[in-house]
C-alpha cells in the first residue's frame, strides 16, 4: 500500500512537470505594426493584464497608435462602465499603464514572452524582420504572425525557432471580433500550440484550431465566396446590388458580399487571391477577376478611397 502511495505520488509529480512543460505562461508581449491590427492586439492584451511593448518605425506613428487605443477604450468603457464610471476610469488607467511604446524593436524583444507580428502583407519583409528579431529573442520566446494570407511556415523557416512559431489571425476590430485563429505549422510544438490557445482565451477571445493551409478557415470560404460573387456580377447573372440584398435577406449575412469587398479593401482582396492563385493556378476558386483587377489599377480600391464597386461620400 505504501509502495502504490509513493508511486501515486511519484506519478502525479511527473504528470504536473509534464503539464508544466506543455505550457508558457505569457506575461509580457511585444506587437510589431502600430495599424489598426496592431493596436486592436495591443489593446486587448494590455487590457487582460499582460505587459505589451508596441513597436512601429516612427515615433508619429505610434502616437497615432495610442490615441486610436484610447478612443477606442472610450467606447468600451461606454458600453461596459455605463454605470460604474469610476471603474471605467480605473480600467482605462491600467491598461494603458501595461503598455508602452518603441521604434527598436530588436532591443525590446529581449524580455519578452510572445512576438506578435502585425505588417505590411509582405512574405519578404516579414521574413527580414522575423530573421533580424530571432537573433535578441530569448530561447523561450514564442514567434507568431498575424497574416490572413500567407504561409506562417514559410516566415517560421526564417528563423531557427521554428517550434516556436505560429500564427495568430485576429479580425478587425480587433476589440469587437471575438474569434481569433490559431494555426499550427507542421513544425510548430504542442507546448508552442497550447500557449498560443491559453493566451487568446486570456485576452477574451474565443480560438480555433487550423493547419497552415492557405486562408486558415475564414478566408479560404470567404474570399471564394466574395469572388464568385464577382464572376456572377461579371456574367450578367445578377446585379451586384441584388446580389449583395439576396446574400443579406436570404442568408443572413450582416453585408453583402460586394459592402464586404469594399470593407475590406479590393487592393487586399486582389493580393490575396493573387498570391492564392500563383500556389495554385489550376484552382478554379482562385482565379483572378478582370473586373476586379480593373478597379484596383483605377485605384478604386472601396472605402477607403471613397469608391469601389459602389460609391462613398
């Protein structure tokens, strides 16, 4: 009976140091982009409680950064604080004292947990930053991108942490989207995996599990879908406003599917499923569209330049 307690206790000893390698515990966080991405990320995980280090080229920039952070704290504190105004007050004081602001990156990488990266769309300057901070990163740190488009193992091959990278695609706004997902590269630990999870439940956010394929889950159905919307307009089959009421009235969707394609961006659009369309050339669901890539060359790029497949004032 002792020999069986002693081994019980043995047991649940290596079972704890087992779970405890699984897992780091991410406390402090660096966010590389001050746009609206990275300061939506750097928002949500100041507020939770983790000390977050935002990093972009200029000082102009990330004061930018910040006020956006604080008018946006605003409006949570409205809906959340509506009633208690102290405490909304308070909340608002710590979670912009849990962050600061750098344009050196590579000196404040050295005591941090997690690298979350938040740039231009581009695999070769990813790849040059990742590769640069891989050099002043502690060992334990964890790498991660927060692309919607490209391969996160492809920017984990620049490094030699490779178990140690992963992606995590939040949705804009960051503060409101309540999906963040994970992806696991095939070299990408479980212990790395499991962190990435625990700290997106930790910013209050809801993961989901996805394999590096191109457009993780909600991108790979979505864009499909905004571009065979596209060819039925481009056929004739259906004016584009109908098409957006059908999509809305008939399946439920909050935009239509050319509101949405504005939203977003057709300069992203075309980028994403330009670069879709080169790994895959023969995939009819990645074909370019020449309506589209006539109104990015008109710089009709939706609303952000106050035109795109409909007009804004």
């Amino acid at each position: 009976m002792a020999f069986a307690t002693r081994h019980f206790v043995r047991a649940a000893s290596s079972d704890a140091a087992t779970a405890a390698a699984k897992k780091l515990l991410i406390k402090h966080v660096t966010i590389i982009g001050g746009g609206l991405m990275g300061a939506g990320i750097a928002q949500v995980a100041a507020a939770s409680g983790h000390t977050v280090v935002l990093v972009d080229q200029s000082d102009e920039i990330l004061k930018k950064s910040t006020k956006g952070i604080e008018e946006s704290l605003k409006r949570v504190i409205k809906k959340k604080f509506a009633d208690k105004p102290e405490a909304g007050a308070e909340f608002v004081k710590k979670t912009l004292q849990n962050l600061t602001t750098s344009t050196d990156a590579a000196s404040v990488v050295h005591s941090t947990d997690l690298v979350i990266e938040a740039i231009v769309e581009n695999l070769e300057v990813k790849n040059k930053l990742f590769k640069t901070l891989d050099k002043f990163a502690p060992e334990h740190t964890i790498f991660a991108s927060n692309t919607s488009s490209l391969q996160i193992t492809k920017m984990a091959n620049a490094t030699t942490r490779q178990d140690r990278f992963g992606g995590l695609h939040f949705f804009n706004p960051v503060p409101m989207m309540k999906l963040v997902e994970v992806i696991k590269t095939p070299m990408t630990s479980q212990k790395t995996f499991e962190s990435l999870v625990d700290f997106s439940k930790a910013v209050g956010k809801s993961p989901v599990s996805c394999k590096d394929t191109p457009g993780f889950i909600v991108n790979r159905l979505l864009v499909p879908y905004m571009m065979e919307a596209v060819r039925l307009f481009e056929r004739g089959d259906a004016s584009k406003e109908d098409i957006d009421v059908a999509m809305k009235l008939g399946a439920g969707y909050p935009m239509g599917p050319f509101e949405l394609l504005d939203y977003v961006g057709l300069d992203t659009s075309k980028y994403i499923i330009d670069g879709w369309h080169s790994l895959e050339p023969n995939n009819p669901l990645f074909a370019p569209s020449p309506l589209l890539n006539k109104l990015v060359e008109e710089k009709k790029l939706g609303k952000k330049t106050g035109e795109g497949f409909y007009k804004y004032k």
